[in-house]
C-alpha cells in the first residue's frame, strides 16, 4: 500500500486534494507498519494467558 501512494503521489499533479489523501493514505500505512508488530505482541501475550 505505500507503494501504491507513493505511485499515486508521483503521478497527480501536486498539491491536489488526491496527493493530499495519498499523503495522508500513507502516512497511516507508514504508521500502522511501525506499530502492529508491538500490538500483536501484546494480543498474543493476553490471549495466552
């Protein structure tokens, strides 16, 4: 998926609310990459128990 924004930010034209939702689309892609390993640590560490 951030490849994907990253495709679509490249191809419209800048400053356009599409580049502006792509940005956005990637950021949370970006985000979600850098947290879900931690939070399905700690799922699997609860439904352990």
């Amino acid at each position: 998926m951030l490849e994907a924004a990253r495709e679509g930010i490249d191809a419209a034209a800048g400053g356009s609310l599409t580049v502006i939702r792509l940005q956005e689309m990637q950021d949370f892609y970006a985000y979600m990459g850098r947290e879900l390993p931690a939070l399905i640590e700690n799922w699997r560490k609860q439904y352990r128990r």
